[in-house]
C-alpha cells in the first residue's frame, strides 16, 4: 500500500497515486516517459537524499532528473479506487498527519447533486475532491498499468 508523506522520495513508498511512477536505485519517483520512451524524467518535491545524486532544482521549487529508461528497475502508471460513504473516487495522493495517513480522493460518480450533498470541494464543473482518514475509505483497489518493452513489463 503506498504512501507516507507529499514530500522527498521514500524508498519504496509513493506519495503520489497518479501517474507514471518509476523505480531508479530504490527509490520510487515520479516519473514522465520522454524521448518516445528512451528516457525518463524523474520528479520530486523537495530536496532527495544525498545518496540520490544529479537532480536538479526547477523553477517551481521541485527537482528533477532525466535517465535513461535502462537507469530504472521499473515504470509503471498506479491507478487507486476506493469507495467513501458509498460513493466511487479515484485515490490520487497519500499523505502523514499526526500519526494518521490522509487519503486525497477525487470523485468518479457523476452526480454533482451527490457530490455536492456529501459536502465535498468543487474545483471545477463536475470536478470534486476530498482528503479523508485513510479508516473511512472502502474497497481499496490498485491496478498497475504497464508498457510492453519497458521495465518491468515482462
């Protein structure tokens, strides 16, 4: 189960839910295919470890890192569904508060009378999200969606 933190890459535990996720020495980053998908640019929010050398800070405050694709163990796309107060979300961010592990969740159900009923944040038409105890969420489900010919698709 992934998560602990919106911050630095962990080994082996994403914050991010959403998106291509690569592992390079033992850390799993963010990740973006490039170079029709010879390379990949590896992403962070802050400052990664010492023993993660050669990124480089972007104007936004993040730091980045291009490789090649042979550099990483594996790259894949982490696609979250859960059921909250009976309703489907996707699982998009995994984050730490006071001992507690905060799930950000947006809405799939289609329904803004629902949506807006169950109290949660509209940012944008039919657009609605939440953050919510990781203890109030059901059918947690995670499916990894693979490129054939990349790492970690045999």
């Amino acid at each position: 189960m992934p998560g602990n933190g919106f911050g630095a890459p962990q080994q082996n535990t994403p914050a991010s839910v959403i998106g291509w996720t690569a592992i390079w020495n033992g850390y799993r980053l963010s990740a973006d295919l490039v170079d029709g998908n010879s390379s990949v640019v590896l992403a962070a929010s802050s400052e990664p470890p010492a023993d993660a050398t050669g990124f480089e800070k972007t104007p936004r405050s993040a730091w980045r890192k291009k490789v090649s694709i042979d550099e990483v163990a594996d790259v894949f796309e982490l696609f979250g569904r859960v059921t909250y107060q009976g309703a489907p979300f996707r699982l998009v961010d995994v984050g730490q508060e006071g001992g507690r592990r905060l799930f950000r969740l947006f809405y799939t159900g289609h329904d803004a009378d629902q949506a807006e009923a169950m109290g949660l944040t509209k940012s944008d038409a039919g657009v609605y999200w939440t953050v919510v105890d990781e203890s109030t969420v059901e059918n947690v489900e995670f499916l990894q969606n693979r490129l054939a010919g990349l790492p970690g698709a045999d």
